[in-house]
C-alpha cells in the first residue's frame, strides 16, 4: 500500500514522505479498512509538531484521523459479515 509517513518531528515540506508498506492484516478483534478518502485533521498536524521533551511515539507514523472506505478484511473474532460495511 501506499501511504505518506513521517519518522521524525517537524514541518510537513521536511518530514513527510510518500512509501509503499507492506499491507497490514488485521489482528484478533480488529478490522482492515480500504481507504477510498482521507483527510487531513488538525490533530495530525499537531502530533507531527516538534516541541521541547516531545519525541515520536513510533517508528514512523501515517497521519490520518478522518477517512471513509470499506472493510476489507476482519481479523479473529470479528463477524466475516461486517466484510464491505462502509466505515
């Protein structure tokens, strides 16, 4: 998949970057989502400002608080039905 990530604090023009990542499968109780729309929220423009004592929470990060598209994919325990519902 491709996604924009960053791995390190700053101003979008500096840190944001376009990758391909291996897509993720979901894990027991969770759900894969095909993103047909994201958007940027003010809390990702937030999280990725460096301040004084702040540090990244992960490896990288894929900014992304508000998006629409479809289940894809349903982990253990989930109910194969929600496979399509549109989140």
């Amino acid at each position: 998949m491709r996604a924009a990530v960053y791995d390190r604090l700053g101003p979008a023009h500096e840190v944001l970057r376009v990758v391909d990542l291996d897509r993720p499968e979901p894990a027991q109780g969770e759900v894969r989502v095909r993103v047909r729309v994201s958007a940027v929220n003010p809390t990702d423009y937030k999280a990725r400002t460096a301040t004084p004592g702040k540090s990244m929470p992960f490896p990288y990060v894929i900014p992304h608080q508000d998006g629409a598209g479809e289940i894809d994919a349903v982990g253990e325990g989930v109910d194969p039905a929600r496979l399509g519902d549109r989140v």
